[in-house]
C-alpha cells in the first residue's frame, strides 16, 4: 500500500474532462491505497452554478485556499497557476514523510513547477499528466511576445519534464513534440487518451425507444449541434457564419453549453438574423440525452490547437453514436481519428467554404448513412477512448 498525493487542476463537482479523470483515478487507486486529493476552489467553467452538497467519497480530499481565475487572461490565470503551485508545494513539504507518490494534472506552467521542485527536493517519485502543451498556447494566443514567453518559459517546462519520474500524454504529436523540443527521452512517456465514462453513454442508448427516436427524427429540422465550452480556441463564431452561408433548408444549429464567447456568439446570431441558430444549457450529467438530439456533432478547432491534443469532446461525440464533421488540423490526431474511424468528414480548420460544403454533403445523407458512421465511431470509441482501457493504463503506471 502506497500513500499516493493526486493535485488536480480541477476537481468534481466541475463538470469537466480533466475533474472526473482526477476522480475515477484517485478512486480506483483507493482500493488499495492511501488517497489524498487537492484541488481549488471549484470556478470551471466560468459562471457555472455549482451546488452544494456532500459525498462520502473512499479518499481524503483538501480543497486548497488559493488564488482562482475562472476568466481566459493570460495575467489572472498565470496568478491562478502560481498561488495553487505554492499552496500545493508547501504541503508537500509539510507532509513529505507521508507522500510516496504525487500524480500531478495540474495548471502549467508555475504549478507544475513549483510542485515538481518541492518533489525532487525531498525525493518523492512524481507522474506528471500533460494536457496541453505550454508555453506554445501561450505563445499562439500572444504571437507579439513569442521570443519572450519562450526564453523564459520552455527552459521551466524543460525542467518539469526531466525531473518527472514519468509523463503521461495524450496523443502521438503531443509525445513526439515534447520529446524532440525538450529534450526528454522518449521512454519516460506513455500514451494515454483522456476518456470519457462509456457506461453512461451505453446505458442511455440501451434504454431509448428507438422507433420513438426515429419518429422524433422525422418531425423535426435537421439538427447540427456543438457541445462544450465555447472558449477562444473552439472558433465558435467560425461555424455559426459557415452554418448560415450553407442555408440547409429544414435545419438548425445547436450550440450547447457554456464559456467566455456564448455571449457574443449570442450577439453574432442576431446580427444575422438567424432564427435556427438555437443556444441551450447541459444539465450536469445529461450529455447523453442532449447530444441524442443531434443528427451530426460538429468539432470546429482553430489552426494549430489540435496539433497537441485531442479535444475531450471527440469521445463523448463519438460515443453518442452520431457522425461528426471536424474543421481542426488535417494532419492532428484527431482528425487522424474520425477518419480512421470512418465516422464523418474532416476539413481545413477556419475555412467557411469547405466547412458550409461539408454541411450540405452530410444533409443529404440517407438515415442508413449517418447511423453506419454513428455505430463506427461508437466502436472506435470503445477500442481507444474508453474508461476501462485507459484508466487502467493510468493506475498501472502509479502503482507500479
């Protein structure tokens, strides 16, 4: 039995990716193991309510009282991310004799470092899970301060990754970019996909009434729909314009969820008088039924973002059993998925003309169509994304 410290970013009852994987993983190591959990103050997404309530769960959980910034600036979150590292270092120090392992998925990059240093120091074994990769988002987002953010940045980040005892990442160019640009021998890192759990996606499907769907179906316009945080990088804006150029008679785009841009992609909708654009809220839990409405998901990424990650979106649409349409990097993992999956049409990230073409291409599917290429995401889905396959390579790695 180990004592195992898990510091996460973020952490239920935020209902995103990064929070449940902290939690199936410091559950599952908890059967055998002692768990400590800290996370922040709960602000994901920005402006989302978050209720109170008590669960038991199998580990000890701290929230930690440090700075947070739920708003996407660049000043607030660099605050956010050096307030939790030295929060989360100073209990390392404090608790050292009682720490065997730290997995880490937390903020990049001042976390990441101020933690790793506290490990290295007092010798604790540290498994490090990368998201995304810093200082390069930064740096696209801030093309003006390129020479600067890397000169001072990649030699931390550098730091961070030799002095890891393992990192795990989430895709093929993630591994290979880190690898090459950092330094850092390939063998200290390990493939893992960020899942989502299938088990709810399989029981909605088990308990629908598929002839009631289909008559739904065939009463309603031809739905489009994107779900999850409509932030700076997803280029929500980009789809609502590709959408309205393709005028698909009898069909509507739902834009699902919430973030920084809902409010001025709200504001572009009216602009354009588009009446068929549609905005609506995701009870927590419920991605399942609100994705069932769809007739095809759509994954719009900027230029350049999708080259070091896969969104954590990609497996929750390709678990609805529904096809996809991906405007994102043609040469990224996860266009590289939905093709092999053969389960929809990827373009050119930010190119209204393919994007509105490839719109009117799959509303003249036939219903056989788009169910074949739904089933065939499901079952790729399964095979690379699932929480059975991935969160076991995970917890293997920690307790090894």
């Amino acid at each position: 039995m180990k004592n195992i410290l898990i510091i996460s970013a973020v952490f239920p009852p935020e209902p995103v990716v990064s929070a449940q994987l902290s939690l199936d993983i410091a559950t599952e190591l908890s059967k055998h193991n002692e768990v400590t959990v800290l996370s922040p103050q709960p602000t994901r997404p920005e402006h989302f309510v978050f209720e109170e309530k008590h669960i038991d769960h199998p580990f000890r959980h701290i929230v930690v009282d440090s700075f947070t910034h739920p708003k996407s600036q660049i000043y607030g979150r660099m605050k956010e991310s050096y307030s939790f590292g030295k929060k989360c270092a100073a209990y390392i120090e404090k608790n050292r004799e009682h720490i065997d392992l730290v997995y880490v998925n937390s903020w990049p990059m001042f976390s990441q470092y101020f933690i790793m240093k506290a490990a290295k120091r007092n010798h604790i074994k540290t498994i490090i899970h990368i998201q995304d990769i810093y200082p390069e988002s930064i740096v696209n987002k801030l093309p003006f301060a390129r020479l600067l953010f890397l000169k001072i940045l990649l030699p931390m980040d550098r730091y961070i990754l030799s002095n890891a005892t393992h990192v795990l990442c989430i895709s093929e160019n993630m591994k290979n970019l880190l690898s090459s640009q950092r330094n850092v021998s390939k063998e200290k890192f390990s493939i893992v996909s960020n899942w989502q759990n299938e088990e709810n996606f399989i029981k909605y499907h088990a308990e629908k009434n598929t002839e009631k769907e289909m008559k739904k179906h065939s009463e309603r316009p031809f739905t489009f729909m994107y779900l999850g945080n409509n932030g700076p990088v997803a280029g929500i804006e980009y789809l609502i314009e590709a959408f309205f150029s393709a005028k698909i008679p009898n069909s509507r785009l739902v834009i699902a969820g919430s973030g920084s841009k809902t409010e001025d992609c709200k504001n572009l909708a009216n602009r354009l008088h588009a009446e068929n654009i549609e905005f609506m809220a995701v009870p927590d839990g419920k991605v399942p039924e609100v994705q069932s409405i769809a007739d095809v998901l759509l994954l719009p990424v900027k230029t350049g973002a999708a080259m070091s990650s896969i969104p954590s979106k990609l497996p929750a649409y390709m678990f609805s059993k529904k096809p996809i349409i991906g405007s994102l990097d043609l040469e990224s993992d996860t266009a590289n998925a939905i093709r092999k999956a053969e389960c929809g049409i990827v373009v050119r990230p930010e190119n209204k003309d393919e994007f509105s073409a490839a719109l009117k291409e799959i509303s003249r599917w036939q219903v056989p169509q788009l169910i074949s290429a739904g089933e065939k995401g499901f079952n790729y889905a399964i095979q690379h994304f699932s929480k059975q396959s991935n969160l076991k390579k995970v917890v293997d790695l920690i307790q090894a």
